[in-house]
C-alpha cells in the first residue's frame, strides 16, 4: 500500500488536460522576458536611429531652457512636450514588449481562458507561508540572487573599462555625450544577454521538470482515473448482464410472433418468422442453445408455432446469423419448402 500511494508514475493524458483547464500549465516565466531582452536589443542595434533622433531632440529641447525664468505656463508646456516626445519615441519598444510577451507565452502553453475564481484557501497565511519557504521558491530565490550578482559583476566591469569614456564626456557636445552613452547601453545589453538567456534556458527545463513533477501520480490514482474514465469493470459487467438479460427476454418475447421454429432436435432452436411486404426474405427472430433452445420450443408449442426438426439447418443458421438477419440466398430453397410445409399444415387446421 505504501508503494500505492507513493506518486512515481508520468501524469496521464486526462491529469494534463484538467490542470490546463484549471490554469496550471508549465510556464517559465524567464523566456518571455529573454526574448524580450533579445528582439528589444536587435531592435535598438538596428533599427533604433529614429528612436535616438527623437530623444536627442528631447534632450536638446529641455536643455535649451536651462538658464532661464520658467512660469507655471512654460512648465506645463514643457512637461507636456517632453511627455508626448518620450512616448513618440518609445512607443515601439513598447508595443514590441507587449507582443513578444504575449507570443512567447503562447507559445509554452498555448492559448487558454479559465475564468477568474476567488478561493480563501489562497489569501491562507499559512498556506503564503509554505509557499514562500518551499523547495521551489527557495531555488528560484537563489537562481534570482545569481542572476543579479552575475548582472553587477558585469556592470562593474563596463563601468570600469568605459571609465575614461566617462570622463572624456566632459568635454564634449550633448549630442557626442549621447552617442558615447547609448554605445555603453549597447555594450551593456549584449554583455549580459547571454547571462539572460542561459538562464532562461534553465528555467524553462526546470519549469516543466517541476511541472510534470507536481502532477505525478500514483499508481492507485491511475487505477482511479481509468475507472472512472472507462466506468468500474464490475459494474460494466453487471450492466452487460442486464441488458444480454433483457435483450434475451426481448427476444423470447418475440419468438411467439415465429412463423416456424427448426431445431436440431435438442441442442439448436432457430425462430423464423416472414411478413409479406415488409421484408424480402425470412429473418431470424430468436435462437439459442440448450436452455434457450428449450425456452424457445416451450414458447413455439404453447403458441402453436410449428417446429422442424433439421439438425444441420439449425446449427448453420444459428452459428452464422444473428437475431434480425434476413435469411441469404443459400438458404432461399430449404427455408421455402420449410415454409411451404408449415402453410400446408396451417391450411390443414384451418
């Protein structure tokens, strides 16, 4: 029992489906914001010119105050100049951020809508406090804290090989300044993009790693599940038994309808019954064998229904027709001097 309920076995189909559509899905929250440093980097590298033209226009435009009176009227104008210009010119790497956040994490999971449910056992503090002091918060702290060390380490590194540029920008123009500091910004992004994406990379593997952990289960809960996908086999038996019960009694039923029934004489009995425009041949209401086959004589002769005895008859049309089968064309002639014999004797008694 104990290595029952040990989780040691891959999620199922159905496990995988219903945490998706409960919005617990394996979702690495590094890739998106990889990608975005990525694609945001080839973009400033080289499309970025009338991103640079806007800004240094910003920056010309604000410094060309300095030095002089600014009323409230001249503030505002400047506040709103300076707002619409910085949005003019970011708005692109905005709209480039929203789209790749959004396609990246399609792309993980796929598009999913799971409505909004408000439970209490999430604002639990206890439940807060599990979480923070788990397995995978604390690898995600720790993957976090080497991240920013990493990020530092090469920041002070730029700094310190880009320390004469700094200081050269003293003596230059604004815009020179401008060119020196977005060389630097460049410089700074590619250093550490690698960073980024190697740890994007781990997080995604570590992510589904986790993800397909936290849904193990054990080998009773697939039992559980097949059970109730497929239903309990005791009872889909039970159901069989139910309905052979009452397809069979169906059929004993309609056996006092035959026109004819052939046996063998003992083991086989085969019920035939013919009605004239409805069907084009002889069809097979009833058959069995031993028990049933008696049943079905019983039947045939409290209901004066004729019975024949011709053992390989019975037995063919018994092992290769099914109840509601018409009669095949290799039976055409016997089963019509059958008929016929049991039309004489009719007229006989009539």
């Amino acid at each position: 029992m104990a290595d029952e309920e040990e989780k040691t076995e891959d999620p199922t189909s159905k496990k995988l489906e219903d945490a998706r559509n409960d919005g617990n899905v394996g979702k690495s929250a590094e890739v998106p914001g990889a990608a975005i440093l990525f694609f945001t980097s080839i973009y400033l590298l080289f499309f970025s010119t009338p991103l640079f033209k806007d800004l240094k226009e910003m920056m010309l435009y604000i410094f060309s105050f300095i030095g002089k009176d600014i009323d409230p009227s001249i503030y505002f104008s400047l506040s709103y100049t300076v707002i619409f210009m910085l949005l003019k010119a970011l708005f692109p790497i905005f709209a480039l951020v929203l789209i790749l956040a959004f396609a990246f994490n399609v792309m993980q999971f796929g598009f999913i809508f799971v409505p909004l449910k408000f439970e209490l056992s999430k604002i639990n503090p206890i439940s807060g406090l599990k979480n923070i002091f788990s397995l995978k918060k604390g690898l995600e702290a720790l993957k976090l804290i080497l991240k920013l060390l990493l990020i530092f380490a090469v920041m002070v590194v730029i700094i310190s090989i880009s320390a004469n540029d700094f200081i050269s920008m003293m003596d230059m123009s604004i815009g020179a300044s401008l060119d020196i500091i977005a060389k630097l910004i460049g410089y700074f992004l590619a250093a550490i993009l690698l960073i980024i994406i190697i740890f994007a990379i781990i997080d995604f593997y570590f992510t589904k790693y986790y993800y397909i952990k936290s849904l193990k289960m054990s080998k009773q809960e697939i039992k559980d599940e097949f059970k109730n996908i497929e239903g309990n086999p005791e009872i889909k038996g039970r159901i069989r038994q139910i309905q052979m019960k009452m397809a069979r009694q169906r059929m004993l039923n309609d056996v006092s309808k035959a026109d004819v029934v052939i046996t063998n004489p003992t083991h086989y009995a085969v019920a035939l019954q013919y009605e004239q425009g409805k069907s084009n041949a002889p069809k097979i209401i009833g058959k069995g064998i031993d028990y049933m086959a008696l049943r079905i004589k019983t039947i045939a002769k409290e209901n004066d229904i004729t019975i024949v005895e011709d053992p390989s008859l019975a037995r063919a049309l018994h092992d290769q027709l099914e109840v509601g089968d018409e009669i095949p064309e290799e039976f055409y002639k016997v089963i019509a001097d059958i008929f016929s014999y049991v039309y004489k004797l009719k007229n006989k008694h009539l």
